[in-house]
C-alpha cells in the first residue's frame, strides 16, 4: 500500500536559519540559488504552514506584480503567520511595477502623501496615471490625496479604478468605505467596508468599523 509522501522543501531551512539569525539578505540569497518564483508560488499555494511562510516571505522580496494573485490569496490563508507576511508582501508588490522612473515617481507620490502635501501628490499621480494608466498603485494614492483634500466623489473614483485594475487591492476599498462615510452614505461604506474585509480579513479597523455601522444601521 502506498503511502503519500511529503518532502519538506530546502526553502523551510534557509527559513528556519532566517528565523535565527534574521539575516534577510542570506535568506534571499539561499532562495533564489534553488527556487524560481514560479516555484516559489506553488509552495505559497500548496505547501505545509511553514513553508508557506518561508515562501511568501520570498516572494515579498523577489516577486513582481505577476504573483499579485497568489499573493492576494494567501491574505485569506489559514494561517495568521502566512497572512501576516503576505500583507506585508503584496503591498511592497504593488510598489514595484512599472519601469524604474515609473517606480521613482510612484515612490516620491507616497512621500508627498506621507508629508501632507496633498496637492502635489495629486499632480504627481495625474502625471503617472496619464503615462501608465494600469498601474492600481497610482489611482489608489491619488484616491488617498483627494480624500485629504476633502474631494470624495474623486476618491472613490479611483478606488474603484484601483481595484478594477487589482482586484486585491484591500487599502482602495478601504479607503472608498472612509469617503463614503464623509459623504453620509453609511450603506455604501459598509459595502465598500465589507469588500476590504474579504480580501483582507486581518483588517481590525475595518472589521470594527462594519461591526459599528451594522449596529447603526440595525437602529442599535
């Protein structure tokens, strides 16, 4: 009688060696001298839990917007080490597409965001948007500077640009909940709220933010 047999891959050491000594630039190292990133998102998919998470780690680094999908599944893993990482992965992938000037600018637009200089993030990403109109990344930060600046209806807009382009993208449905909310429309941000969430369960914000409007809305 056979018995199904698993082989754990070399990738769980090099990750068990990274958990010691937390040398990330050894781990990668390590990684790419075995694992192709097509390899990589088989483990992610289909590996025991802490291959998984040796895995998704990888791709947070080495990956392109090509594993944007295997990533945006493992938000939802079973596991809240795979989860964790995997937020942490698909946010710095998003950061990554495009060409180099590309990337530069998609770089200076959340600097501009993270300084409160909202006008000039916006003008930034009006000039990404019109030079590569796929990249979510930058609809979605110009979503984020429209809000600042009190302008709803176009952030959620982009928002939903953002997320038909990247169906994943939980901080666009998310940050459509926030302007819906601004707007009085609690119905619609609790939609919006709900989407975020089920993309991305460990949202506790979110998740606290439907609980409270599903009591409003109840008459609670």
């Amino acid at each position: 009688m056979k018995r199904d047999f698993y082989q754990r891959p070399m990738l769980v050491e090099y990750y068990e060696q990274y958990l010691i000594d937390q040398n990330i630039d050894t781990y990668l190292r390590a990684a790419t001298s075995r694992y192709m990133n097509s390899t990589l998102e088989r483990i992610l998919s289909c590996g025991d839990r802490m291959a998984r998470r040796s895995a998704v780690l990888a791709l947070g680094r080495l990956a392109d917007y090509r594993s944007n999908r295997v990533l945006g599944c493992a938000l939802i893993d079973s596991d809240r080490g795979v989860r964790t990482l995997a937020e942490t992965a698909i946010r710095s992938l998003w950061m990554r597409v495009g060409t180099p000037a590309q990337r530069h600018q998609l770089s200076l637009i959340v600097e501009h965001i993270d300084e409160k200089e909202f006008e000039q993030a916006a003008r930034h990403a009006d000039q990404l948007i019109q030079d590569a109109p796929w990249i979510a990344e930058a609809w979605c930060q110009r979503g984020k500077a429209y809000f600042h600046l009190g302008n709803y209806e176009a952030a959620i807009r982009d928002c939903l640009q953002a997320l038909e382009i990247n169906a994943y993208h939980f901080t666009a449905a998310s940050l459509m909940g926030q302007a819906y909310l601004l707007q009085s429309d609690p119905v619609a941000a609790l939609e919006s709220f709900r989407r975020a969430l089920r993309l991305n369960p460990s949202m506790e914000e979110v998740r606290a933010q439907v609980i409270h409007l599903q009591r409003s809305l109840k008459g609670e």
